[in-house]
C-alpha cells in the first residue's frame, strides 16, 4: 500500500513536469521555427514574456520525481542512473545550456549575441526533451536490466522505442505550448499572434496524432510487453487520450482556447498514466517489480511524510506564482537596438 501510494506520488510529479516543464521546452521549440529577426519579434517576445517567470520553477518537478526515485526506488535509480548515463548527461547539460542561453539572450543588446544565444535556447529546448523521451523507451521496452550499468551504454536508448519516445516527447511539449501560447497572445490582446500559434497547435496536433498511430506498429515488433500492456489493461486510459486528443482539435478549430487547455493538458496526462497502467506493477520490465525494488517501510512513511508537510509550503507558492503572471500578459516593446 505505502509502496504503491510512493509511486503515485512520484508518477504526480512526473505529470506536473511534463504538463509544465513540458510546455516550456515546446516554447523552444515555436522560438527555433519563429524565423529571422524581424518576422520572429512577435512570436519570441510573447515567449520570453510567457515562461520567463517560470521556466526554473518548473524544474522542480524532475528534481522532485528524481529524489523520489532515488530514496523509494534505489535499485531502480541505480539501475536507470548508470545504463542510461550518456542520454542522462545529455539532458542535465541540455538543461543547464537552455537556462543559460535564456538568460543571456535577454541580457543581449546585440544582433548577433541574440541570434548565438538564441540558437542555443532552441536547440537545446528540442533536444532535451528528446533524450528525456529516449530514456522512458528503454525503461519501458525492457531494456534496463537490475544492477549496475548492466544493460547496453548505446543500443539501450538508441533503439526504436526510444526513437518513438523522443520524437513524441518533442512533439508533445510542442502541441502543449502552442495550445498554452494561443491563449496567452489573447490575454496579451494580440488576436493575431494567437491565431498564429492556433494554426501551430493544430498542425503539431494532427502530426502527433499520425506519428502515435505509427507507434502502434513500433511497439508491437520492438516492445511486446509495453504493447500487450497498453492494449489490455491501459486502453481505457489510451482511449480518452485519444478522444482528448480529438477534441482538443475541434475546440482549436472553434477557438475555444480556455477549454482546448484543459483537454490538452488532460490529453498528455492521460498518455504518461497509460504508461505506468501497462507497466505495472513492473519498474524495470521484464521481470523487476515495485515489491522488489521499494524501500523500507518506515523510510517510506518519513519520505511521505516529509513530502506532505513541504506540500503545504510549495504547492500553494507554485500556484500563485502561475496565477500572478497569468494576470497581466503584455510583453514589454523591445528597446532600440533589441
């Protein structure tokens, strides 16, 4: 029971950070796609504005999934943590070269500063979600076995199920930031801009959508384990993603922009808890379980615990520092020579 309430409490995080984090990491994406300068302007001064407050806060999130993997699920962490160590490392680094890039790039006066610091931002805010995504499709395709890097250093994340994982990562935080960006340009009072990212939102919508359909034919050659899991007893949850999915759509075509967050957002969720439906009760597949790998009872109860009480403090911060800067949306105009 505790086990199972600790891995609930994690998979919460995990959901958080890809609805959050997630988004943020698209919104490097639409600034990669947003074109020169003077076309661009828009576009990466409604980014800036939009996730500039909160882009390091959402971090918390993997920090928090993170720790929780670490101190209930050790063995799994080792295992994850050693055989997945280069798309690991990529991602920390990743992480820490997005951050950085933002942050130089607003700093910048210059041009050509800008536009280096600008490609780093992108690049990176592409690429991180990527290996994030390869790592789930080695866990969930097998490919992690118990013990110390135990599995292939290459071939355990450089294999189809991890492709899959990483492109619909990509295209995933894509879709959410588009969806989150439409309604932010209305409430910066830019129909324009909004109707911009719409159109965005639906054609990177439509393509996840094609490239899922794929993913049936790469999970049933490549992951047979995750794919008799996800077509028994996750396919209820696969199904009201996919239903989310196509409404989400349709309210994008009537430009419902509050609803379609809602559904978006429900949509994403619903697919990282098909995941852990057609895994469990299974950590590291083919044969490693919650049982075998959680920790004592009575870290446990501490771990839970703890997390209650710091719950209290950061959940109520967390949600009135979205709230704050959902109020007034209404990027600065840029200063001669930006």
């Amino acid at each position: 029971m505790l086990a199972d309430a600790a891995l609930a409490v994690m998979w919460i995080g995990l959901t958080c950070y890809a609805l959050f984090g997630g988004a943020d990491f698209g919104a490097g994406l639409w600034d990669l796609l947003a074109g020169g300068v003077r076309r661009g302007q828009a576009p990466r001064r409604l980014i800036e504005h939009s996730i500039g407050p909160v882009w390091e806060a959402n971090h918390v999130w993997l920090i928090f999934v993170v720790v929780m993997l670490w101190t209930e699920f050790s063995p799994v962490f080792a295992a994850v943590m050693s055989t997945l160590y280069i798309p690991l490392t990529l991602t920390a680094l990743g992480i820490i070269a997005r951050g950085a890039a933002f942050a130089f790039r607003k700093a910048s006066s210059e041009v050509w500063q800008q536009r280096l610091f600008g490609g780093f931002f992108a690049l990176s805010s592409v690429v991180t979600p990527y290996f994030l995504g390869s790592v789930a499709g080695a866990v969930a395709s097998g490919r992690v076995p118990p013990g110390l890097a135990k599995g292939d250093l290459v071939t355990s994340w450089l294999n189809p199920t991890s492709a899959l994982g990483g492109v619909l990562a990509v295209l995933t935080c894509g879709y959410l930031a588009a969806v989150y960006l439409s309604g932010d340009a209305v409430r910066a009072g830019d129909p324009d801009l909004s109707a911009y990212f719409r159109r965005r939102a639906l054609v990177i919508g439509g393509v996840t959508g094609v490239v899922a359909l794929i993913g049936i034919v790469v999970l049933r050659a490549d992951a047979p384990g995750l794919f008799h899991g996800l077509t028994h007893r996750a396919l209820p949850l696969v199904g009201v993603s996919a239903v989310l999915g196509a409404v989400g759509l349709a309210l994008l075509l009537r430009a419902k922009l509050t609803l379609v967050r809602v559904t978006a957002a429900a949509a994403v969720a619903a697919i990282l808890w098909s995941w852990g439906a057609a895994q469990y009760p299974l950590m590291l597949p083919p044969s490693v379980t919650v049982a075998d790998s959680v920790s004592q009872p009575s870290v446990l109860v501490v771990t839970l615990a703890a997390l209650g009480v710091g719950a209290v403090l950061l959940v109520p911060s967390l949600l009135w520092l979205y709230a704050l800067f959902q109020l007034r949306l209404v990027p600065e105009q840029p200063q001669d020579g930006s």
